[in-house]
C-alpha cells in the first residue's frame, strides 16, 4: 500500500486544494490506521517546502491526511532549518516594511543565540 506522502509526490499535490482531497482522503482511511509516524516525520524539506511562489507551504498529503502534521511540523521547525524558515520570515518582513530596525535586530540576534544553543547541545529553560 503506497504511503500517503508518497501520493502526493507521484501527481505534484501542493496546498492547491480541489478535486484531489476527496481521492486523498479516501486513500488515507485506508493507510493512516497506524500511529506510527512515516519516515518523513519532521523533515522540514518534505513537511514545509517552498512553493512555487517563494513561500513555504504545507502540502496537501501532510495537511489533510496525516494525523502526526502538529507533531511533525513542531519537529521540523525545532532544529537549525526551522531557525532559517524564522529568519526567512525575519527578512520578508523587513522587505515589505513591516518589521522596524530595531525588531529586525532583535529577532535576528535571538534567532542567532537559538541557533548557538542548538548547535552547542544546551537544552532551552
């Protein structure tokens, strides 16, 4: 039985909506009886890609059809690439003048000290 991400993979599904959420969901009654999470569980490149538009987006197969999406994407957004997705944000922002000189600062170098944690092993309190 084919997993529901790879579904979604094999016809190019991203958060497009439509006619294909009524086959997905069909296809994950049947596959999504386990509560195991899948092998892309927290991969940020497979749960929160960048879209054809510059932005990230969730697909479909994760957002409809997983039961582990909260848990998966809280994953990924937790280690090093979720703190790029953050400063990608960061620098949206400051481009379409809605973040100030001082807020751009300030978040930037938070997500700096994040990322020095994560990279030194030192657990957040």
């Amino acid at each position: 039985m084919a997993d529901e991400h790879q579904l979604a993979e094999s016809d190019g599904s991203t958060n497009s909506g439509g006619s294909n959420r009524a086959s997905l969901s069909r296809d994950a009654e049947q596959s999504s009886a386990s509560d195991n999470p899948s092998r892309c569980f927290g991969d940020l490149e497979t749960v929160f890609p960048m879209g054809r538009h510059g932005l990230r987006e969730t697909p479909d197969n994760c957002m409809y059809l997983c039961p582990h999406k909260t848990a998966c994407l809280r994953k990924a957004m937790a280690g090093l690439k979720g703190i790029g997705v953050k400063e990608e944000m960061v620098e949206r922002g400051e481009k379409a003048g809605l973040i100030g000189f001082f807020a751009r600062w300030s978040k930037k170098k938070s997500l700096y000290n994040e990322k020095e944690e994560i990279s030194s092993g030192k657990a957040k309190r």
